[in-house]
C-alpha cells in the first residue's frame, strides 16, 4: 500500500476505526490541538494508520495501534504545517492603478501600514547595494532564506552540504554588520 493514499475500507477496518475513533481526541488533546481546527488533518492521519495495521502484519507484531495512530496523526499535522509554511514562500503581488492619484496612493499606504513609494525605492536601493557585495551563492541563499526556504531546503536546492552553508551564512553576516557599522560612521 502506497503509504500516503488511503484505499476502500475493508469491513474489519470500519469497524476497528469506529472503536478506536476517540484516539483522535485523545491525539488532539494530548498535543493541545484545537479539535475544530485541527480535526480534519489528524484523521486522515488516523485512517491511514488503521489501514497500514491492518495491512502490515509486521507492524502489528511489532507496535500497539495507539503508537501507530499517534506517529501517523503527528506526520500528517507536520506536513500540514510544511504547507502551510511554504504557501508563506509565495511572493504577494500589488496591483497598483497607473491611473491613481498620488496623494491617493500616499494616503493608501499610510492608513494599511505601508511605506511610501520613495521610502520603498530607498530600501531596494540600499539592498542591491549590499548585494553587490555579495558572491551569486550568497546571493541565491539570501534569496531562497527572504523566501522562507529552512537550512536544509537550501543545502538540497544547491547541492551543498551543510558546513558550506553555514560558512557562507557567516560571511553573510559578517559582512552585514560590517556596513552597518560603517554606514552608522
């Protein structure tokens, strides 16, 4: 069985998932999840551990249910929680009217917490001035960590390993706080 697919209950399944059904509340308030917001996540998590104990007869020698449901219930709120970090990667698009007026525009930004056009031309400015600075992998790894890519996901994409990363990471750094100590001067 394909382990993230869940197949047609088998009628020994139905009923065993209907026994142990509190499981998932019990899943739920161990962890402290919210039942209304978090339910529906952990009980596919759920089905998919009563059909891999039913499925595997290795698992079952090997493993109570209970265990099974809880490491199947926490995977499937982890990716869950994956997605949900990596929707936040995705860039948000304005559109703005050419056609605006620019008090208007000024006002807009003002009253939702925005900067204004010239302070925003100023802070791009200043960033690719400090990128210049910068080597293209240390430019790629600032890119993919404003995106909201992990360590790890950024070590996979390029094809280093971790101490390499972090080398550059600290470069990184260091030279950030050199211009902005000399930029404070």
């Amino acid at each position: 069985m394909e382990r993230n697919k869940l197949q047609p209950f088998t009628e020994s399944e139905k009923i065993f998932s209907t026994e142990n059904h509190n499981l998932i509340y019990s899943f739920l308030h161990k962890y402290g999840y919210s039942v209304d917001d978090y339910y529906n996540i952990a009980v596919m998590g759920f089905l998919k551990s009563v059909q891999v104990y039913h499925r595997r007869e290795d698992l079952r020698k090997q493993f109570k249910f209970p265990y099974i449901a809880d490491m199947y219930m926490r995977a499937e709120l982890s990716n869950h929680f994956k997605t949900e970090r990596a929707k936040k990667r995705k860039s948000l698009e304005t559109i703005i009217s050419l056609d605006a007026d620019y008090a208007e525009m000024e006002n807009f930004y003002n009253c939702i917490g925005g900067k204004s056009l010239e302070a925003e031309y100023l802070e791009m400015e200043t960033m690719l001035e400090l990128l210049e600075n910068f080597s293209e992998l240390q430019r790629k790894i600032i890119q993919m960590k404003m995106d909201g890519y992990n360590n790890k996901e950024i070590c996979l994409v390029y094809g280093i390993n971790s101490s390499t990363y972090y080398k550059e990471m600290n470069r990184i750094k260091a030279l950030l706080m050199e211009k902005l100590v000399i930029g404070k001067n």
